[in-house]
C-alpha cells in the first residue's frame, strides 16, 4: 500500500484541480452574465428616464399650442 500512496495522492491531486479549474470557468460565466445583467437593467431605467422626459416634453407641446388633446382614459366609457 506505501508503494501506491504517492501515485493515488498524485490522481486525487489532478482530479481536485481539474475539478477546480470547472468550477473557476462557471463562476467567470455566471459573473460575466451578472455583470450584463446589471447592464440592461440599468439601460432600461436611463430609458425608462428619456421615455419620462420625451413625455413631459411633448404634454408641455400640446399644452403651448394649445391642441385639442384628450389623453386616454382606460376602460372609463365616454
């Protein structure tokens, strides 16, 4: 068994680092998709932001210049 010790730490050794080296790679891909993540969301609030403001903008237009304007009303009968 002595004669066989260092060859089988040896295999356990390769069979840990290859183990590790998977593990590394799926936490780089998960960080990578976080770190998109993260940046679409962000994209969607800044857009979210311009959509707000175009909107002020254009109610501030129709007011200005007076446009017969009805905004919709939902599911209110007219």
């Amino acid at each position: 068994m002595a004669a066989t010790t260092d060859i089988r730490f040896k295999r356990m050794q390769g069979e840990y680092r290859t183990l590790q080296d998977a593990q590394d790679e799926l936490f780089d891909k998960v960080d990578s998709f976080e770190a998109a993540l993260l940046g679409l969301t962000e994209m969607v609030a800044d857009n979210r932001e311009m959509i707000l403001e175009n909107s002020r903008k254009l109610d501030a237009i129709i007011k200005h210049l007076e446009v017969p304007y009805k905004p919709p009303a939902g599911f209110v009968k007219e």
